[in-house]
C-alpha cells in the first residue's frame, strides 16, 4: 500500500469515527446536544465517501501488483 493511500485510509477513518467523539465531548461538556446532531450527516457523509474512495484505490493497487 503506498503512502498516499494509508494517509487517506487513516482520513477517512478519523472522520468516520473521530469526527463523532470530539462532538460527543463538546457535547457532553457543554449540554447542548445539537452539536452533535448537527455534526454526524457531515461526518458520515464524507467518512464513508473517503472509505470507499480509498477502498477502491487500495483493490487496484493490489491488482496492479499482482500482475
């Protein structure tokens, strides 16, 4: 797996499952739990894009290699 590719795995996996944690602190934190709600169509939207974006480009990468 090239370099570019674990960068944008490690992304799209820190949007898909950091993004909602940080959200849930400031929303713990501050009590107003709209932060949160707000923030997980944006943040699942764009994980699962980036997840299988990279997930493709990892399967050509292995095909590419195998040849």
């Amino acid at each position: 797996m090239k370099t570019g590719t674990k960068i944008a795995l490690f992304t799209a996996l820190f949007v898909l499952v950091g993004f909602p944690i940080i959200f849930i602190v400031i929303s713990v934190s501050t009590g107003d739990w709209k932060y949160l709600l707000y923030s997980l169509p944006g943040s699942f939207t764009a994980g699962f894009t980036g997840l299988i974006l990279t997930l493709k480009e990892i399967r050509k990468e292995r095909d590419s290699a195998e040849r």
